[in-house]
C-alpha cells in the first residue's frame, strides 16, 4: 500500500512550488540563463549553462556570472519561509576557472534568528568541482513574500 502525504506535506510542496514561481520573475537572472531548479525550507538550487555571454576576455566565466548565480539560490534559500528576506551582506571566494558545462549553487540556511538568515552557497561545476563559496546573511523584514 503506497501512503498518501498528509494535507501538511502537500501544504508545504504547494509553497515550495510558488516560491520557486516567484523567483522565475528574477529578471536579471533569467536574462543570464540562470534559474531556480529547486527550493524547499532552507535550502535552494540554482543552475546556469555556461554561455559565450558569461565569458569575461580571457575567455573564463566572468565573476559577476558566477555571484549572481549563487545570489540566486541565496535569495530563493532565505526566502524559502515565505517571509520576505533581502541582502544585507555578502561574500565571494573564487576556487576554480570554468569555461563550459553548467555550474549549479546549492544554498543551505545554517542559521536563522528572528530577524537574520544565514546561508553558505557552494557553486560546482559538472564534476563536482568546488568553483566558489559565497556566504550570505539577509535581514528577515517580517513581511510575506506574496507567493500567493
């Protein structure tokens, strides 16, 4: 006998697909290829296919690429509550040169207080490659994200 998920599960898989509907409207991301792929509480994947646009001069994804992509799976990860959460400070380490394939941010919250959420977001390449580690801290202003 296959178990059905309780109304509470189905609850929180319907606000887990709006919140991911919600970032669609990321524009900036979705001008540079970028999308949420997966969101739940505290956590969210982001993946980009690296294009000829993402490549700085020396013929690498440009910096600012790779940010926006794990500022992406940050946004949808200190969201994922359904109250609203900006930026507030955020940081960067550059491991690893790419150049082709898809780079994808995996966010964790590891810290959520009353009013600030915490996450380390780990851009790989496809073999699983560390290529940056962004941390992340948002300020929780209380309000609904209005996914609804």
């Amino acid at each position: 006998m296959i178990a059905k998920p309780d109304k509470a599960d189905y609850a929180v898989g319907m606000e887990m697909q709006q919140i991911a509907q919600f970032f669609k409207g990321d524009q900036f991301a979705k001008e540079n290829g970028m999308r949420v792929v997966e969101v739940r509480p505290g956590f969210a994947q982001a993946e980009m296919k690296v294009e000829p646009r993402h490549l700085n001069a020396v013929g690498i994804v440009q910096g600012g690429a790779v940010f926006t992509l794990a500022d992406l799976a940050f946004a949808a990860a200190s969201n994922s509550h359904g109250v609203l959460a900006v930026a507030c400070q955020a940081d960067l380490t550059y491991f690893k040169a790419v150049a082709s394939g898809t780079l994808t941010a995996v966010a964790e919250e590891i810290s959520r207080t009353r009013k600030l959420s915490t996450c380390l977001i780990r851009v790989t390449n496809e073999e699983g490659e560390l290529v940056a580690l962004f941390k992340g801290v948002a300020y929780i202003k209380g309000t609904p994200l209005g996914v609804a």
